[in-house]
C-alpha cells in the first residue's frame, strides 16, 4: 500500500465553464434530471497487480438516461467522510485491463481506488470507451493517431466530437447516492461544469496525480493543451518535446 498522499492531494476550487477543445466539443448536458435508483449493493473484494488490496460495495441503477449498465464502487466510509470524495472514470478496456501505455487510465484508476478509500467516496465506473466514441472505434483512432493525428483530431476524423461524454447519468448516480455535494477527484474542467450544471455541487476539485511516462507523454501534453486538463503543462512540454516525431504509437486517447 503507498502511505504518502499522492502529489497533488491540496485541493483547489471547482472551476466552472465549457470544454475548450478546437474542433466540436462535448455536448452541454445541463437542467434537472430524472431521478434513477439503486438496483442492487454487492461488496466485492479488489486486488490490484501491485498488491493493493481494498474492499468497494458495488452498486448497481434503474432509470440512467443513456441505459448503459455504469456502477458506482463505493469505498471506504462515504458518510463518515462528510463531503465524500468522487471519481468518474471512463471505462478503458486498453489501460484498465490490459495495462495499455498510450494512456494514463489504468494507473488513474488504481490511484483513485487508494485515494477514496482513505477518504471515504465512490468510483463511478462509466461505460465510455474511448471518450464515448465505443472500443472498436478508439482502436480506429489509434490507427489515425500512428499516421500523426493527436487524440482529439483523431476522434474528429471519425465523425466524431472530441469529446463525446455526457455525464447526466452520473449526476442521476450521484443523487440516488445521496451525494450532491462532493469532492471531484479530476484533472478535467468538463467533468465539474457538465454534474455542476445537473444538480451536483463540486465543493472542491482535486487534481489527480500525473502519471508520465515516455510512452504517453504527448498524449497527456494533448489533454493539457487542447481539453484545458489542469495538469503541469510545461513539464509535459518538456517531456513530449523527443516525441513529437518519433514514432506516434505512443499517443492515446482517453481521460
């Protein structure tokens, strides 16, 4: 288990307003939603490759708008915590599972699974693959992305908005929880502005850790430059600079 808090644990205020990203951008979910409700709790043991081990409670819903079977994990002691802290991550087959380096979505996911664990909150665990574009289409980004596209123009390419998440059942996940009000544990400025906009209150925003490595580093200097991620720019600047013509495999997509 890592006992030091991860870089970035200091919180900073919600921020408010729209994706910037060139290109179309995420469609503005926003208004009341319809109320869904929880269909079933399971507590299932997690065992991560590095050891990591935790318990979550996994909660299943009726009635998400979009019909997708999205879970929340809940961890550690959400009503101790006060304002319990809150993850929504998009589903990454690629980094989740098998471990994919074009990304930082599987080393995102062990990160948050610790950290809201000691503080009490929920993973939501959101069926949108490829920033919603689905597997079998990210795989085509990939393709796009190795003849030079970055991550967002690639989705563009396709037909596709850049972004293509609406995170409405995430806000209905949320409220059958009980939690409107929380902490979101996110680098991404989308993710606050769309739940702010549907009923959730973001008390604070606290970034996630920055999990750089050679292989995704111009991918993670894309999010940075292009989805207004708050992540530290001029380091990732640096970082991706060898990359920029070497070979393209490296880039990924997801958040």
């Amino acid at each position: 288990m890592i006992d030091r808090p991860y870089p970035g644990d200091r919180p900073r205020p919600a921020a408010d307003g729209a994706p910037k990203l060139r290109g179309r951008t995420a469609r503005l979910a926003t208004g009341a939603v319809h109320a869904a409700a929880i269909r079933r709790r399971i507590r299932i043991p997690l065992r991560f490759a590095d050891g990591y081990s935790t318990t979550a409670t996994v909660v299943s819903f009726t009635g998400l708008t979009d019909a997708q079977q999205h879970v929340a994990l809940e961890l550690g002691r959400p009503a101790a915590a006060g304002l319990p802290l809150v993850r929504l991550h998009s589903e990454c087959l690629t980094g989740d599972v098998f471990g994919s380096q074009r990304c930082d979505c599987g080393p995102q996911l062990r990160e948050a699974v610790e950290r809201i664990t000691r503080h009490g909150g929920y993973v939501l665990y959101l069926r949108q693959e490829g920033r919603g574009i689905g597997l079998y289409d990210k795989l085509d980004a990939y393709a796009l992305q190795d003849r030079g596209l970055d991550t967002y123009d690639a989705n563009l390419a396709l037909g596709h908005r850049a972004d293509e998440r609406d995170y409405t059942s995430a806000a209905q996940m949320l409220h059958a929880l009980g939690a409107n009000r929380i902490g979101l544990l996110s680098n991404n400025p989308d993710k606050g502005a769309q739940l702010a906009r549907l009923g959730i209150t973001i008390v604070r925003q606290v970034p996630t850790a920055l999990h750089l490595t050679g292989t995704n580093a111009a991918y993670l200097a894309a999010k940075a430059q292009r989805g207004g991620h708050d992540l530290l720019s001029r380091g990732l600047e640096r970082a991706a600079e060898p990359h920029r013509h070497a070979d393209p495999a490296h880039l990924g997509i997801a958040d």
